[in-house]
C-alpha cells in the first residue's frame, strides 16, 4: 500500500489550488525592503473577503493589540509588515482550514481552531525563546496539520487500521500512518507547502514537527512547532484521534532553552487567549 499511496497524495497536492493571488502578492511584497505601506494596502484591498477577515483577526484575542483597528491601512502601520503577512495568509486560508476532517474526528471549526492556537502558540514560545523571526513560528504553527485534509481522504479507508495499531503497539498516530499508508499528515503538510512555495524551513517544521530532532535547516523553529503543537494538545484545543500517545521531545526543550516554569506561564497566557476569544463569539 505505502508506495501507491505516497505517489496519490503527491498527485493530490498537486491538485490542490493555489493560495488567492493577493496573498502570493502580499507574501511577495513583505520580502521586499522597498515596498511601501501604500502598495501593500492597495493590493490587500483588491480583495474584500481577505481584507474583512483580516480586520477580523486583527481585533481577535489572538494578536491582543489594545486598540480597534478599522482599516487595512491602520493595520499596516501600527502591525507591521511581518505581522500583516501572517495575518494576510491566516484570512485566506480561513475556509481551507475550517473544514470538517472527519477521518481525525474533527468537526467543522476544530482544525482551525488547533491551526490558529499552534500558531499563536508558535509567536509565544519564540518571543521566550529569543528566536527571531516570530512570523516563522506564527506560519509554520498555521500550516502544521495541512496535511490532514488531503491524508483524510485515504486515512478514511484505513482508519481502523492505523488506530488498531495506535492501541495495539502504542505508537503515536502518525508513526502508524506512515506504517500503513507509506506517508503521514505532517509530509503531506510539507508537500502542501512546497507546492505553495513556502521556505525551505517552513517545510521543514511541517513535515518534522512530530520528529523534531531531525531537523537540520532551522531546528529551533521546528522545535517551537512541535512544542507549540503538544501544548494546546496538552489543554484540549482542537485535538482529534491523533493527539493520543504524543509527547514533547527533550531535545526540542534543550535547543530551546525553555524551563518548566516559563512553559507553564506560555501555556496559561494561551489559555487566557483561548478564554477571551471564545467569550467573544
């Protein structure tokens, strides 16, 4: 089975459609020293449904600014460019994520919601961590489970299967997927981020982050979406059959150099978030 199934969901991917024009022209324009506030509020604006749900998320409990923004440009300014991006890319793939996975046990909403809290969680562990490049966290955290929606169509057909081994042999879920189906959620992931022309470390936090100490392109980044990822495991925020038997790496602490102490308070500033969100809706 592996073999056949690697190759469909590679040919999978590739059937997957682009991300919307004007997220690839915002990503775009972010790298660029020289672009201007202007340029990037014009082209957020050519769309409307990326523009509302940005301003949505803008003024959610996940990026916590303490005043309203109201436009696209205000957001620009007082956010930054780094932040507009990730912003940006969460908008557009808003509905991609919020769909039912039902072949992880996921209602609709739930994988977006583990999606947004990884992310978040991602941004926290890498301001503790004195790791730069925050947006990195936010995007890998974002994209992490990617992968589930195009593995469900086949896990569906093998899903006893792969959870029969979870519960016989004690393996964590995607060390039996790889097993059964030759390919788990988190390659697929990375496949889907190839495909959409991510950097090579963006990739590479996606498709290890069960196995971070492999990484070898950036390994903190990896570690802080394998660490981000158990931690909203850890107090229920969007798991599906797959969160059993998953446990944090040591070495993905280590390279981080974060103590129990500063874990506990990342986690209880993301269920403050969490809280706040919820009562929001």
């Amino acid at each position: 089975m592996g073999q056949l199934a690697l190759e469909s969901v590679v040919q999978s991917v590739n059937e997957l459609p682009s991300l919307p024009q004007v997220a690839l022209e915002v990503m775009r324009l972010t790298r660029d020293p020289d672009t201007t506030a202007r340029e990037l509020n014009d082209v957020i604006c050519q769309d409307q449904a990326i523009t509302a749900n940005m301003l949505r998320l803008a003024n959610s409990a996940y990026y916590g600014f303490p005043r309203l923004i109201g436009t696209v440009g205000e957001a620009v300014v007082l956010l930054g460019f780094q932040t507009v991006r990730s912003i940006v890319l969460t908008a557009a793939l808003g509905d991609t994520l919020s769909k039912e996975v039902k072949a992880y046990s996921l209602e609709k909403g739930e994988l977006w919601k583990h999606s947004m809290g990884v992310a978040t969680a991602g941004r926290m562990i890498a301001k503790r961590a004195g790791y730069k490049y925050q947006d990195l966290a936010y995007t890998a955290g974002l994209l992490h489970d990617v992968g589930k929606i195009v593995l469900a169509d086949y896990l569906e057909e093998y899903c006893t299967e792969v959870l029969e081994k979870v519960r016989t042999e004690e393996v964590c879920f995607s060390d039996a997927e790889l097993e059964i189906l030759g390919i788990d959620h988190a390659q697929t992931g990375g496949e889907v981020a190839k495909k959409w022309n991510f950097p090579a470390e963006i990739v590479e936090a996606i498709t290890l982050h069960h196995n971070p100490d492999l990484a070898v392109q950036d390994p903190k980044l990896t570690s802080i979406t394998h660490i981000a990822d158990i931690m909203c495991t850890v107090i229920g925020v969007g798991i599906g059959v797959d969160g059993l038997l998953q446990q944090a790496s040591a070495h993905a602490v280590e390279i981080l150099g974060l103590d129990e102490m500063v874990l506990e308070e990342i986690i209880s500033d993301l269920i403050d978030v969490f809280t706040e969100e919820e009562n929001a809706n």
